[in-house]
DNA sequence: AATAGTGGTAACCCAAAAGTAACTAATGGC
DNA sequence: GCCATTAGTTACTTTTGGGTTACCACTATT
C-alpha cells in the first residue's frame, strides 16, 4: 500500500512570519522605514488613516519581534525614532517580491504608485496628506 | 531648500497582496495545495483547528481573488477539489522566502516540520490529526 | 498667560473575523 | 429501515482588531 506524503517543512515558519507581519499595517511601516529612520509623528503623517493609538501599538509589536528599534531622545518635546534591524532589513526583499508578484497578477489593478513628498520642514508632506 | 523623496512605489500592491493572502489560513492553504489538488475534507483534516465555516469562507475567498481552482464533480456524496492557479503558482516561492526568512530570523524558535503522512485511504492521516 | 508642539496613554465603542453546534441532501452498504 | 459519508449552510456567540475622543508632561514661543 503505497504511502503518500504531504510535506509542508515550511508551513510553520509561515505561520509565524504571518503572525509577524500579515496584518494591515506592519507591512507598510516596514515598507516606509525602509527609507530611512523615521519619527513617530511622521509616520503618523505618512500613514493618515491610522489612528495613533494602533500606530504606537503595531510599532511596540514590530520592536518586541525585533524587526524595529526605538530611540527616545530626552528632549522637549519628545523625539522618538524608529528604524529597521538586519531582521527587517532582510525582510525588505521578500517584500518587494511579494508586491511584485501583485502587479504582475492583477495587471488591471494598475495600483497606484505612492509617492510622497517632504518639502523642506513640514508643509510639503502636509500637502502630500492633505490631498 | 532640499526635497527629500519618500518613495514607496510598492507599497500599494503590497497593501493588495496582504489582503489576498495576509492572514491566518491562507498561506497555509496555498501551501498545503502545492503538493497537488486536494478535497475539501483533506484540507480540514490537514488543518485540525481550522472551522469548517472558516475553511468554506477562505477557498471561497481565495478561489475569487483567482488563486483556487474549484471542481465539483456531481457524485454522492459530494466530492470538491481545490488546486491552485496559474497565479497561485507564482506566488510559492514568496511564500517559500517568507517562510525561509523566519527560520533565519529566528533560530531560536526551531520551527516543527510539518510532515504530514496518508497511509493507504483515511487511517493514516487521522491518525496525524489525532496526535 | 496662553498656546503649540510631540509621543504617547486610558476609557470606551464598534464591526469584522472566527468559533460552535446542529442541520441538510442523496446514496450505498448492512 | 438505518447509518455513514461529504461538503457544505445556518444561527448564534465570542474574540480580536481597530477607531474615537480626551488627556498628559514639559518647554519655547508669542
């Protein structure tokens, strides 16, 4: 009787890295910080449809999983900055793939290319926002 | 006054993908299917702790964003098999990037294999199920 | 004296996702 | 005549994720 197998060695590890990312926001914070660090209020900025309180969250989960460091310096007012670890860093090309794959799969949804612009202090990317 | 370019072109398409396949089951699915087509049953047998209205709902979901193929052969009782597209195809090694990525990224977590073993015609992997 | 600016937190609310249990249709086998 | 089988569905409940508003601390600026 011929035995038949079905192998999955990968499956967990997915599961995991989907617990870790696979949400709505991780994603593209990681996408954006990928730019450089970044202060939480332009993040907030850049990310306008989120609310600060799941912005603070998604950022203290995406730290406790070691993908994003915090420094808070003591100034007034406060300056916290965020930026990638080597882990995330690592991530950055499986997420271009991954989103590659979708321009390739869905041609007809021609997504739109999200550009964003800071001007000098604080207008440009207010702009950018507002529009 | 220097502009500074914050460019994500991708994160658009990225957002699109991790609604298509960013949750808990469906790369599980999609991985499982890579071993060839499957039944309903299977799949629910394969994934213990899955619901069977959850399942229906992720093949429905899955099969409309052009991922699944779903036959339905008119037998009693009913016989349903899934496979995966053209598109889902494409998207394997993604997802094999992914997984590959958090067995790198977190060692420590030594990740199970998830072999699973069909014996003959439904005692083997209800057997696995079991354990 | 008042206000703006920053990175949060707390309390509360809502909708969507997921889980549970019972049920179905149609047939073959006992 | 009865049960098992399969791929669901329905109705109901629970859990989760995310959103809203208000508030705080501390200083520089007006």
């Amino acid at each position: 009787m011929a035995r038949k197998y079905i192998d999955n060695p990968n499956a967990c590890s997915l599961v995991h890295t989907m617990n870790i990312i696979g949400n709505k926001w991780k994603p593209i914070i990681l996408y954006l910080l990928s730019n450089g660090s970044m202060r939480f209020g332009m993040l907030n900025t850049l990310i306008p449809t989120i609310s600060k309180k799941v912005l603070t969250n998604q950022l203290k989960e995406l730290e406790n999983d070691g993908l994003l460091l915090r420094q808070s310096f003591a100034e007034i007012p406060p300056r916290v900055e965020y930026s990638l670890t080597e882990k995330a860093v690592g991530l950055l090309p499986v997420l271009k793939m991954l989103s590659d794959w979708a321009n390739d799969a869905y041609p007809e949804m021609k997504f739109e290319q999200c550009r964003i612009i800071e001007n000098g202090k604080k207008l440009a990317y207010n702009n950018v926002y507002k529009n």
